[in-house]
C-alpha cells in the first residue's frame, strides 16, 4: 500500500485526542459523538428507510432490526449451444441498515452484493460485463497509527475519521474496473487480467466453459485498487447448478440461502452521527508503518448489516462466500449462548460438492474468497432464536465485549417458527460419489515441488511472497538473504533460493496444461495469508505446524532449518476441490506447539485451462505486494521453447 498521506489538522472542538487513541471505549466514542469530523461533512445524507429512526447514539446501530436480504437473481439467455448474459456495473445508493442513510457504492446492477448469477453446468458461458459506472470512488480512505506499537484499542474499532490521515491519491480514483469470476475455469483471456481495465461506457466480453457445478463469486480485479473497488461494492455471487444436486433433492428456493459476508465502516457527519459514506481505514503500526489486517466494525451479510432470518423448523442450505477484504471469519452457531455442536455439516467446498457430508468440528473458519455449501437442520429450535457468530478476534461466545458493542462476534440472527416441519429431508451419506480424494499415485514423480515462503514485511513495510527453487546446500552461505532451510518430518533438509518476489521480477513460473504440480507453501509471517491461484484448482494434501524461530528477520534468511514440529488436521471445508487456502495461523484458529505459528500446507494443483493469470495472497490489502504471474500452456509449447514446468 502507498502510505504517503496528507496530514489533517485535529483542531475540533470538544476532541479530546489522547481519550480517541489511547483511552477506552467509552471516552472515545464520548469525543467521536461530541465533536465535528476531521474531514468535511459528507454530502447531504438522503432520509433515513421509511419508519425507521436514527441510531440512538449516532454510532450503534441495531441489531437484528433488519431483515437478510436476498439478492437478485440473473439467470442467461439461450443461444444455441451457449448462454448469453449482460451484467452491468453502475454507481447506486444502497440500503445497508434502516438507521443509516443510504450508501453510495460502486455496483454490479444497483445491488450489494450483485445479482446472483445462477448458470446450468455444462452450459457454455458468455457475459458482457458493461461498465456504468459514474463518479470517483465512493470511499474515503484513512489510516492511522502510534510510533510506540499496536492499538490496544485500534481506531478501526470505531467509525469516522478522527485521529487519521488522508491516503494520497485514493479520493480521485476514475470508474476503471476489471471483472474476475473468481474460481471459473477459464482461459487467460476472459479471466479478468487485472491490467486490462475497462473505462466507462467500454465492455469486457469474457466466455467461461463453465463446466462443473460449483459456488463462484465475481468481484473487481483493478491492479493496485481491489482492496478500495471490492470495498467499494463490486461483488457477487455466481451459483453453476448441476444434475448432481438436483438427484439429491437438496434444500432448494426459499430454503436454499446465500450468505455473503464483508465488514464494513462508515463516516460520521457534522453531528457526529453515521453518515452514508464507505470508511476504508487501517492502523500503521510504529515508525516503520506496518499495516496490521484491515477489519472494520460492522458485519454485512447479503450487504445487509447484522441482519435476522426467518426460517422453518427444518434443514437448509447456505452458500457461504467471505467477501471481505482481509477478515477472516471463524463462524459459530449459538442457542442461548451455547455453541450448538455439529450444526454445520458442510457439502461442498469452493469447486463443488464433496464426496460425502462433513460435520464442522468447532468453528467454520472462511478466509477471504473462501467458499463453503453448507446444510443446517434447525427443527430441534422451534420458536427460538439462533446466533451465527464470528469467534475470531478474542470475544467468545456469550463474552460481552469489555470495549464496545460493535466489536461483539454476531454475525446474523436465525428467528425459528414454532411449527411443525413442512417437510422431510434425510441428510444423505453420499454427496457426490464422483469427487476422488487426489492419492500419492497422482502426483508427479519426476519433478520437484514448487515452493511458496510467505515472509513478513520487508524492505517496503509489507508482507512478501517469495518463489523458491531447490539448490545445493553448498552452493549457498546460511544465513543470507533470500536463503531458506527446511528439515521435513523424515529429518530431510531442503535448502531453497528465492527467484522472484515482486510481481515484475520476471522468472515467471510456466506450468504445463493438464498436468499436475504440488506446491509447498511455507509462512513464516505472524499472520495467516489466504491463497489463491488462477487458472487452476487444488486440493489439499497436507497441513503442518513448523518452528520458524530459525528465520533471521533482520537478514531475511535461515539461521538454521524450519523445522517440522507435527502434522495439523484439515477442516471439513479443506477436503474438496478448492482455488483458495489458508495458510498460516490466526488467533484462536490453531496454535502450533509451544506457540509456534509456523505452518506449510502442501497442495496438488491441476492445470485445466491456458493462458496468463496470477497466484496471490486473497487479503486485498496485502494482494499488490503478494502476487506474481503465472502462466499455463501446452505442452508442446513450453517445450519448443525449453520452459515446461520451469521458472523462465
């Protein structure tokens, strides 16, 4: 991120700075409610929805005041052997909660999240994604930090800008986008190039095979400003529909339910009150400036903030996509408090169903562009009331919040009817018998792993994605830059040598249409990265917890191996086909032993599709640092030109 900003003066009256940064909850909410905003008034706010009243105190809005919203739906036309559709971007207000005034988004047909795009498996695809889009970007963007360390208590924590700066050169940024459907097997050409922008009034024709049912999702691609476009509205769900789930008699109509989750924060007006503007604000931390992960304080669901569903005594379905920027979501259902145990059972993964129904052990954790097909069964909670719950970020559930009611884990609220089940559904012990679990026998045998080491802030103050490749351990001094050993679980030692880190390196990696590679990713960073190859789909094969206090930070570098500590289970949502994982630990996630947050995750990935595309971390605000090109052809190709399955 560019962290030159421009100063702004903290001359308002009734501001008590040092309660804003460095006191409590209440003392800063006190002075954010009492005082003018650091930047001008917003823009005149339109009225509030019908009946609906201001928040009481200007900052807390309601919650379960407002009921889930179910996004539009866009089904294709047909035309011959394909399908045809136009989606069109367009700037809109948008209703996120009836105690704050309409906001002013950046859309794909008026609607946050966009319309639904509901497709037939099989069917080939071709959209026209026309840009309507008006005004510079509706966001304001701040950020903030103390030279001392972390925020005990962050500003991003509250609304407004008090207490921040300005992020230059973000408040003027044109109506250019770019349209990736995320997970769609695609050529590089309609994949949504992140270089290749569409200016107002041009159309971006992309044709998808759209082979295989499965949970996708679209959202905006624009290099160096996803992490503000996304932020800004341009997001949505795409649902391929195949012959499988309808054999199964699924839960479907009403009872099947998208649940797309983002966090959001808004700006205050002259009165101190929310105001329909979008807040994209994040701490630099100390004199370096290191961005900690963007969070912001209120949860949207189907755009909707902290929203109630209305459901029947009996099972559903839920398509759960994380769409936020950088928030990763460790999701609980709670009666009364009380986790409700095994109520998740998850079916599907980010590439379709699984073999057979897998019960969630303790948390749903999603990472940004994760997805999750899950069935609930809700006829033992007749006539009560359900939470789901985000467990991540150190409140528990039925912990009140020491600091601030924002920061409380509630995600939605469930409104169970007190009648009798309308229906009957057995949850079936095969889901979908054609998924394989990938076995040692499909992976190569002659080639090498590809190696991902993820490391934490460098040269330029943010996270670093380093490609490797296998050297002679003589060839090299330890420790040096760029130099990372590794000891595996049979006492192997790998010693391993960057090639590439920036995205114009160049060394891009080539891999061989059809054929399939395993890749290693190893984080040594503090913080979880979610990741996400183009082009491809994966499934994982292992997860394990490493010691890294080997890593010398200072010289970027091994001082002694990363070494295996013990394998680590995969979750229910883990095992299918997938184009997004996490890597790395967060929080109350998982804990390595003796605190270790080491961890490699090894993953076979598939090529089916050609072109260029990129391999990058899924937090937008650390993407522009973290992505590299990749390209996929045949293998003919690659090799008339000595590059199958090389670095060139």
């Amino acid at each position: 991120m560019d962290t030159a900003s421009a100063p702004i003066p903290d001359d308002r009256p009734g501001l008590d700075r040092r309660a804003l940064l460095m006191g409590g909850a209440a003392a800063g909410l006190g002075a954010l409610a009492a005082a003018a905003p650091l930047f001008a008034p917003a823009p005149a706010a339109a009225p509030y929805a019908a009946g609906a009243e201001p928040a009481a105190n200007g900052l807390i809005l309601a919650k379960f005041q407002d009921r889930l919203r179910i996004p539009p739906v866009l089904r294709p036309r047909a035309r011959g052997g394909h399908d045809e559709l136009t989606v069109r971007l367009r700037t809109a207000d948008v209703t996120v909660h009836s105690q704050l005034p309409p906001v002013r988004m950046w859309t794909y047909e008026g609607s946050y999240p966009g319309p639904t795009i509901e497709a037939t498996a099989g069917r080939p695809l071709r959209v026209a994604w026309e840009n309507g889009l008006s005004g510079t970007i509706p966001v304001t963007a701040v950020d903030f930090g103390l030279a001392g360390g972390p925020s005990p208590d962050p500003l991003t924590n509250y609304p407004g800008t008090a207490g921040c700066q300005e992020v230059a050169g973000v408040s003027g940024l044109e109506p250019w986008a770019v349209v990736h459907l995320h997970g769609m097997l695609t050529g590089g050409g309609n994949d949504g190039w992140m270089e290749n922008l569409l200016a107002p009034g041009d159309v971006q024709l992309s044709a998808y095979p759209n082979r295989d049912a499965a949970t996708l999702w679209y959202h905006d691609h624009t290099h160096h400003v996803s992490r503000f476009s996304v932020y800004a509205g341009l997001a949505g769900l795409f649902v391929a529909r195949g012959e499988r789930e309808r054999e199964l008699d699924l839960p479907r109509g009403e009872y099947e339910v998208p649940l797309v989750l983002s966090d959001r924060n808004f700006d205050l007006d002259a009165s101190g009150a929310l105001a329909g503007r979008l807040v994209h604000k994040v701490e630099m931390v100390g004199a370096q400036r290191l961005m900690r992960v963007h969070a912001a304080p209120y949860t949207l669901v189907n755009g909707v903030v902290w929203p109630y569903l209305e459901v029947d005594p009996r099972w559903y379905r839920f398509r759960v996509v994380n769409a936020a920027n950088s928030r990763i979501y460790r999701l609980m259902l709670l009666a009364d408090g009380v986790p409700v145990s095994g109520a998740l059972k998850v079916i599907g993964t980010d590439q379709g169903l699984t073999d057979r129904p897998r019960q969630v052990e303790g948390a749903l954790n999603l990472s940004p562009g994760e997805r999750a097909d899950v069935l609930v069964d809700f006829s033992a909670f007749r006539g009560r009331s359900l939470k789901l719950v985000n467990t991540l970020g150190g409140v528990t559930p039925g912990e009140a919040s020491r600091r601030n009611d924002m920061l409380e884990p509630d995600v939605m609220q469930f409104r169970v009817a007190d009648r009798r089940p309308s229906t009957r559904f057995t949850l079936p012990e095969s889901i979908d018998p054609a998924f394989r679990r990938i076995g040692a026998d499909d992976l190569p045998k002659d080639r090498a792993p590809r190696w991902i080491v993820l490391v934490g802030p460098g040269a330029q103050n943010m996270p670093e994605l380093w490609e490797m490749e296998e050297v002679d351990a003589q060839e090299v001094s330890v420790p040096a830059a760029g130099i990372v050993q590794v000891r595996d679980e049979n006492g192997t030692l790998t010693t391993l040598r960057r090639t590439a880190m920036a995205y114009d390196d160049g060394n891009t990696i080539s891999a061989v249409h059809e054929e399939v590679e395993v890749w290693k990713y190893l984080n040594l960073a503090a913080s979880p990265h979610p990741m996400h190859i183009h082009l491809a789909h994966f499934q994982v094969v292992s997860r394990a917890f490493y010691d890294i206090t080997g890593f010398d930070r200072q010289v970027r570098g091994s001082a002694r191996p990363i070494a295996f500590r013990s394998a680590a289970e995969l979750e229910a949502h883990e095992v299918g086909e997938k184009d997004v994982i996490r890597v790395g630990t967060a929080g109350a996630i998982t804990a390595g032993p003796n605190g270790t947050p080491g961890e490699m995750v090894t993953v076979a990935v598939r090529f089916p599709v050609v072109g260029r595309g990129v391999h990058h971390c899924h937090m937008l605000e650390h993407e522009q640092h973290m992505v590299r090109p990749l390209v996929v052809g045949p293998a003919g190709a690659l090799h008339a030109g000595g590059h199958a399955g090389m670095h060139h």
